[in-house]
C-alpha cells in the first residue's frame, strides 16, 4: 500500500490529547515493510542507529544553544550477531534502527534521577522514540528462550516477533505492552492521592495498578482503589494515556468518584494516602511550575501521567 | 486489611458503562490472599473448582428452565501435580480456583461458531468468571518455562505469577493482558466498517489492532485506521472497554473522526471496507436484535465491543 511518510508522521501529533511524555513520535512504523527482509535490509545498509547503552539512551554532545539530542550511528556499523530492531522510518526518510543488548540483565526498574533529568532535556519526538527502543529492546533482551517449550527464540518481522526454533514448537512470541489504570479519585471535591515508600519525601501521587485479565478498564480502576485505600467508586471515565517504557507500560489515566472518604490503607502497596483540596493541589502544581516544594505535598513529575490528571482535574474535567 | 466480600463483589457493577461480555464478575480477586500459602490452601481444601475441558468450559445439564451454568468440581478433588489457579472468593464466601492444562497445545485463537451458542447462554457474570480463567489458565499452560533463560518456572502467588526455579536468574513473571485498540471512524455522517477474510459472508465490524510498545491509545487507534484503510484521523475519544480472553486482549473501544473518505485497504488485513449510512447500521442491528441478516451488512455479533461501539454511535455519541 503506497503511503506518504510525511503524511503518516504528522499523524500522532494530531490525536493525543495532551502533550504526555514518551508520546509524539514521529517516526513512521511502516509496518508493510516488517515482512519484507530486502526492504528492512536496504533501509538497514543505510539507515540510523538509536545508540543506546544497555537500555540507557546515549546523547549527543550539547549544541551551542544547550540543547541535548539523541545520538546516532550508522545501523550498518553494528557487530554481527547482534539483533537490529526497525523501529520505522524518520521524517528525513531514512530508516531508524535500534540494537538489542547483548544481556538480559538491563533493569526493568523506573530510571533514577540522574537519569531522568537527561530525559527532562530531550525534545518530546525524540523522547518519544526512546521510549519505543527502550520498551522494545528491553522485552528480546529478556525473551532469547521460548516460554511454551524452553528453546531458544529468533528476531523475526524486524524486532515485532520472535520465534520458536525449535521445529515441534514454533511458537510466535511479541513484545508485551502492559496496561495500567492511573487514576484520579474525588470526593466532594477532594483529591485521594497516595504515597508508596520509594517516592522521594513529601510526593503523592494517583493510585494506580496493573489490569488483570478478564477485567474491563473500569473494574481494575474500581478494584485497585478498594484494593489500596479500601473505597468504593460509583463511575469511572477515561481521561488521557501514556505509552511508559519501565519497562514496557500504557498507562490509562482515569478519573472516578468516590462514595465515601474514609480510607483504609493497603500498607503494603502505599506508605500513606489522605485527600487533598482543590487549593492544596493547585499549589503544589504552581509550586512544581516553579521548580519549589509544595505547601501540602510535592506534586508528581511532568513526565508523569498522574501530573497530567491533576491537572485535568483542575481544570473542572470529570 | 479488612474487607466486605459482599461490597467487594458489588464493585464492578456498577462502573462498567455498557453490559460487555466478559465484563462484570462478581469474584471478589483478594489479591491480599495471593501470597499466603496457608490461607489460599484453607480455601482450597473447602473449594469450588471451574471445571473446564482444556480451556473450554464444562457446563451443568441445563436446569428445569433449560437455562446453563458453569459445572462446578471440588478444588481438593484435582490431582497431585496439577496447578491451580485462585481465581477469587464467590459471593457464597467460597475459595474459586481453576485448573492449568496440562499441555500448552490449547488453542490461543478464537472459538468457533459451536462454542460461541454456548457462551451466549450463560449469565453475564459466569460468562466474565470463565474468561477471567480462560485467560489465566491458557497463559500459564503457555508459559512453563522462563523466557529470560530458557529454565522450567514454578507457579507463584495462587497463579497470579510464575517465578523461574535457575537460582542464576529466578526472574518473576506476570501474565498478559494485551491491550487492543478497536474503534468506530466516522466521516460526514456514515461509519467505516471493514471484512477480515474470516468473517462469515456479509459480515462487517469495526477495525482492531493491537497496541504496540511505545504509543499512547489515540496513536494507535489513527495508526491502525491509517495501515488498514489508508484514513487520516482527527480525534479519538474513548467510548468503552472489555476483557476479551481468546487469548488475553483487552479491548479497548474508541471513537475516531476521519479528515476524508477515500479508502486504500491493506488487503493483508481486510477483504473490503466500506463506509456505512446511519440508516444502514441501525437496520443491521435492528436485524441482528431479531436473529436476521441486515440488508447492507450483518452486524458484529453481541459478545464483541464493536456491536457497542455501533450502538453507541447510533445513539449519538461521538
């Protein structure tokens, strides 16, 4: 099917509703091109190559504006034997490559701050395209064995599959993206938000957790707020997503209502969770806008989703 | 912490919008049970298992009103060496497990016409506690060995985990849940529905596809619309979700605006598409409510998200 690149790359920047990190891509994931090993090996020969290290990102020197960028090498430069990912094509209409690492012991764990404040610098579309090579190369560095049969597992339709080698098994395996409901809850016009220990001192944060098979969006949201601060909700609607590559989230943001306020704390999810005004919550973004601490609370990261619902729900969104 | 069976099991009632299949379970999950060995083995011992044959379902004969029901088992009734899984605690205050097969041969497609008049029979909520164990159960069968090294793994937490036994890795695993985004387009007034060659004769239903690592939900709702029918989108607006366990997707269903008509089909993942009037698609389901064929098309059938996405539209959301 013939496609405009330019075209197709403009798409994602239209539809998100707000502007979320790890959202905005503009490389084109040509997905016709996936099944197609002399296209992907011509786009290779003289595509771009994401450097990472591990699944850490690798920047370039700072221009002399300042401004940070991802660096690139040549996809045709790498050792052989290593796995490339075709992570799509860039706006320049060269392809985009990424390498897996050579072990499977890259972290699965949130980044710490050293490295989250090399993220904050980056423009959002090449933001946007880590996330997708760090989610990607994070799940074949941990898939090389097949989980149905134990035999080793091979890179297919550019880094979108692995396979099974072993003939009576042939399983087909693809990346994992898991979701995850965020979610803002009110009462009488109160905020519940929840502290887990690891947070920095003073952060709270929404509630938020896995969904589970055989549940709808709305009766994780339901179950993970009983779960956690033991409240029951009476409507859920959805607000905004984020793809979250630590290692391999969506994260959907919701808002529900509670029925009640008193709360009964999960201690081994959550260190503390109490409600907050509409003046406690405004401040603490202000403050947060400032670059200070919040009076009430520290207000959760830019970069996060939950920053995002704080501030649909000030702006009087349900 | 403690907790109301009773208003546990109440909970997702009333926050899922729409009556979805597979939706709408009244098990209470008691994640805070999953890592206590001694309470899940209580509970198993006076337990109720899910009978099923592989991961299809066993019913009961059908009662005097000739309406069916899950056939129950007694948990402590499986064999040694069977894994069982704690699916929850009924609304009668009893432990529900289920059984992983013991080959990893079950099916991961979708069921066929056969089993679908059976699942159209049983109440929504036997229907949601089958799929919650249909999902389960098939992704443990799938997953005895650890992709990370290749080693046999062990079931954890009441089968809401799998740990690998090689001392060198002992990497944890999660099952999958999927996310698929599914979606109704709409230009000038008429709805755009597409055929995969699967499809009975006649039948017409929205555009699906999985979301892939790296993208927010309206990314990739305009880059599945774009792929399969060559359409530009303007916005997405979420409209409902639904677990859907053949294997473990999680349907998610939005609404799209498309910035024009003219279609380009991926002939790879449709056989035709075309864009419907409002008179069209309620005739079809008008049809389908009376167990006929629609005059332009033969609508989704009920169990699926879509029919509540045209359900929704005709109904004027957007």
């Amino acid at each position: 099917m013939p496609r405009s690149i330019a075209d197709s790359a403009l798409l994602s920047r239209s539809v998100v509703p707000r502007d979320v990190a790890f959202s905005g891509s503009r490389v084109d994931r040509a997905d016709h091109l996936r099944n197609n090993p002399q296209a992907l090996a011509d786009l290779a020969a003289r595509g771009r190559l994401l450097r990472m290290d591990g699944l850490d990102p690798v920047l370039d020197d700072a221009d002399e504006y300042g401004n940070l960028s991802l660096a690139f090498g040549m996809a045709a430069e790498v050792d052989a034997g290593t796995e490339l990912l075709f992570l799509g094509i860039l706006p320049d209409g060269r392809g985009c490559f990424a390498a897996v690492p050579h072990t499977s012991s890259a972290s699965v764990s949130p980044p710490g701050p050293r490295l989250w404040r090399v993220l904050a610098f980056l423009p959002p579309e090449e933001l946007a395209l880590y996330g997708a090579a760090r989610s990607l190369a994070g799940w074949h560095a941990r898939h090389r064995f097949c989980a149905q049969c134990g035999s080793p597992t091979q890179l297919a339709r550019g880094g979108w599959q692995r396979n099974c080698l072993n003939e009576a098994c042939r399983a087909e395996h693809y990346p994992r993206t898991d979701p995850v409901v965020i979610m803002s809850v009110e009462h009488e016009g109160r905020l519940l938000l929840g502290r887990q220990p690891r947070f920095p001192p003073q952060r709270f944060s929404t509630l938020a957790g896995f969904v589970e098979p055989g549940e709808a969006l709305e009766e994780a949201v339901a179950r993970e707020v009983w779960e956690e601060a033991g409240v029951r909700v009476s409507a859920v609607h959805y607000v905004t997503s984020q793809p979250w590559p630590f290692p391999a989230s969506l994260m959907i943001g919701c808002h529900a209502i509670a029925t009640s306020a008193e709360l009964t704390i999960d201690t081994t999810e959550l260190e503390e969770a109490r409600w907050f005004s509409r003046d406690e919550v405004a401040e603490a973004m202000a403050a947060a806008e400032r670059g200070e601490e919040g009076k009430a609370f520290i207000a959760p990261p830019r970069h996060a989703v939950a920053w995002h619902l704080l501030g649909h729900w000030l702006d009087g969104g349900a």
